[in-house]
C-alpha cells in the first residue's frame, strides 16, 4: 500500500560497493563505506598556487546583502509569492 491516499513513494535502498568490489547488505557496511568516501573526498590534498588569485579581478560587494531583511520586506515577499 502506497499511504492512505496513494502519494507516498516507497523507499529506494541504496546499494554501496566497497573497494574490493563487495555490495554492502546491512547498515553497518554501508555506512562504513560512505565513511571511507566522505573520508577520501572531504580530506584530499591539492596544491595551490596562490600567485594565480593575483590575476583575478575584484568584484565590487553588495553591501545591502550584509543586513537581514526587515518586517516590511518580509512582508512584501510573502504577498508578492501569495498571488
């Protein structure tokens, strides 16, 4: 049964794969996969070469963005998106 009115989606299991080319059955498994991922793409090494920022240009900042909105912006965007 999909839910009392048939809009819920059933659940898609994921499947991971380790290195050595096992397919993680149970929670455990997979979790220490995506730890080992997350791991290795969170923490690799790179090298920079800062001289390179040198040759960017500087964009002019909008100070404005730095403030949050007020009571009355607010307001106009909630009426603005009720229409």
């Amino acid at each position: 049964m999909e839910g009392y009115q048939g809009h819920f989606k059933t659940i898609n299991k994921k499947n991971f794969r380790a290195k050595d080319s096992t397919i993680a059955m149970d929670d455990k498994s997979k979790m220490k996969i995506l730890k080992e991922h997350y791991h290795k793409v969170f923490n690799c090494k790179v090298s920079i070469d800062k001289k390179v920022l040198e040759h960017l240009e500087q964009r002019t900042m909008a100070q404005e963005l730095g403030e949050p909105p007020n009571r009355q912006q607010i307001m106009a965007a909630i009426l603005k998106n009720e229409k």
